[in-house]
C-alpha cells in the first residue's frame, strides 16, 4: 500500500514537473498511471503551437493520455493555416476549414489533403446582420449532422468592422450539403438572463447520446462576469441549429484563462473536455472528465503533446481530437514517426 501511494506521488510530481519545464526537448512525457487503450486505431490530435501559430501539427495515442508526435514536430502541411477542428463526413473523407485564404481541406486518409478554395461570402455575408469577419475569419469550424445529412460551419464574428473586438463577438454558422451551395450566415444562438450578451468565441458542435452539445469559451472579462469569465462552458439543444440552452455552470474552474475546447470520449467511456492554458504557466491543454455530460467534471493528471519550438511554451495550443481507425493510424505512424 505504502509503494502504492508512493509511486502514485512521483507520477503526479514528474508530470507538474513536465507541465512547467520549458524546452525543446521532444521526449514524450510518461504518465505511470495504469489507463485504458483502444486497441482497434486510436486517437490524432491536430493543434498549434505558439511559434508556429496557425500550422498544423500532429500527435497520435492509444489511451488520449500519452501523446506520440509526429514527424518530428514539424510543420505537417504548410499550406495550411487555421485552427484545425475536423470532422469525418459521410461520404468517408475527412474534413478541415483553413484560413489565408479561406479553402476547404478534404482527406480520405490525414495525409493527402485536396483544397477547394472558398468563396469569402459566404461568411462575409454576415454583415447583413451586423456582425464582421475577424483576421482569421474567427477560427471555423465544421461538424457533420447524420441526422440532416448536412454540415455546419460555425464560426465568431464581431460587431466592428475591421477590428478584433472581442466583447462583441458573437457565434454564426452556416449549413451545406454539398459545399457548393451554402445557407446565409445566421446567429447560432439567442442566450437570455444575465447571458444575453455574453461574448462567445471557439463554439464546437458535437452530438452526444442524441443531443446536441454547444461548448463554448465565455468571452466575458472577468469584471463583466465574475463567475464564468473566460471559462469553458456548455449550452444544450434537441436540434442542431437550436435554441439551444443558456450555457450552464463552467466546466472549467476560475483559477486560470482557458479557451479552444476539445472534446473526446476516452477509452473507458467517459466524456473529455480539453481546454488551454493561454495566460500564465502551466500553459498548453488540461482535460476534465466526467461520467455524464451534465457534469461534474473533475480535472485529469494530463500531458499533451510536446513541441520544442523555440519558445517557453512547448505544448499544444488551439486544435481538436478525433478517434481515428487503424489503418489511418498505421498510415499516420508510417508516414509520420522518426526514422
């Protein structure tokens, strides 16, 4: 029992000792703790990281703990530039948006990506209901509906022309089938009470036990909203396009700035919600876990994948996870791990 306790706590004091370090080292960090594994495939993890904002990089894993970088952690397509959030579609292929410019990034397996190249109105038209497109065209994201056989592409926009104005922002989405034809650019939601205004950035969309789920980062400075400033938060609906819920309580805690949402189902079954560090050290991504989606989630002894990119902030930033099958992963090892 006593080797027990203290194994456990030299984990627990080498894995803080990895969330704080900087460098450049690659060496995957190790959590001793025993976790399940999926043994059919596993997971990618497709992010940032602080030197190379906006390049796509790769990290793959069996159990969503223990994160293997690819390809040395470089770049893995440098035409790409955006926040990464893909999904599969039900053609097969998997699908990504990219920003600079604004282009549609389809893959049958993650490393072969063909582009089509989108027409800016279709969010641009936004302006028709008083909301503007950001410098990044508010970092979009795409998330196909079985149901409706359709995809949605959401995305923040503000209400200033021409400036980042974060107090503004605002959650849009559009819908196609086909990505040839699109629907006009519409609010996503219609929050009310104290959340009537509440600044909105990062919403993902995913379906879970047959509701939809809206995780959302509360754009609010904390002074506005002390309770739920800057925190991860979920709002539910029946339908994809809503109304969806008033967010309910954080899922996140107050004593850190967190943003871009994850979400995942690990092995065991439980729901994962990731969430970064953006402010002050640790920097990089935390999970918090929960039985049910309704909470309470309880933060995971977690290391993410580590890059060495110069600079003191070696994590993953802004990305997403996906299960992925085992051929996609062999593919992605094969193509991708150190020679």
């Amino acid at each position: 029992m006593k080797h027990h306790i203290l194994k456990n706590i030299i984990s627990a004091l080498a894995v803080c000792f990895t969330l704080t370090a900087c460098g450049n080292d690659l060496t995957p960090a190790i959590d001793n703790t025993e976790r399940e594994k999926v043994t059919d495939g596993g997971y990618l993890f497709a992010f940032l990281t602080n030197a190379r904002y906006y390049k796509i990089h790769y990290a793959i894993s069996r159990d969503c703990y223990n994160w293997q970088t690819l390809n040395k952690g470089d770049v893995i397509n440098m035409s790409y530039k955006g926040h990464p959030d893909i999904c599969q579609g039900g053609d097969g292929r998997y699908y990504m948006i990219g920003v600079m410019p604004l282009a549609l990034w389809s893959s049958e397996d993650l490393i072969n990506w063909d582009i089509t190249y989108l027409d800016n109105r279709i969010f641009d038209d936004a302006d028709e209901i008083g909301f503007y497109a950001v410098s990044d065209y508010g970092a979009p994201k795409i998330f196909y509906d079985e149901d409706s056989q359709q995809y949605m592409i959401s995305w923040h926009g503000c209400r200033v022309k021409n400036l980042n104005d974060w107090q503004s922002m605002r959650t849009l989405y559009i819908l196609t089938k086909d990505f040839k034809t699109y629907t006009k650019p519409q609010l996503l939601f219609n929050f009310t009470g104290d959340d009537e205004s509440m600044s909105i950035i990062d919403t993902i969309i995913r379906k879970i036990n047959g509701k939809y789920y809206a995780i959302l980062k509360d754009e609010r400075d904390r002074e506005d909203a002390p309770l739920t400033g800057k925190t991860v938060r979920i709002a539910t609906s029946d339908n994809l396009t809503g109304p969806y819920t008033n967010p309910g309580e954080p899922v996140t805690p107050l004593d850190l700035l967190r943003e871009a949402p994850i979400y995942t189902q690990l092995p065991d079954g439980r729901h994962a919600i990731l969430a970064e560090s953006y402010n002050c050290s640790p920097f990089s991504y935390q999970m918090f876990t929960s039985l049910t989606m309704d909470g309470p989630w309880v933060e995971n002894t977690f290391v993410g994948p580590m890059v060495g990119d110069g600079t003191t902030r070696p994590g993953a930033r802004h990305g997403c996870i996906i299960r992925i099958p085992e051929n996609i992963y062999n593919g992605l090892l094969n193509k991708y791990s150190d020679k």
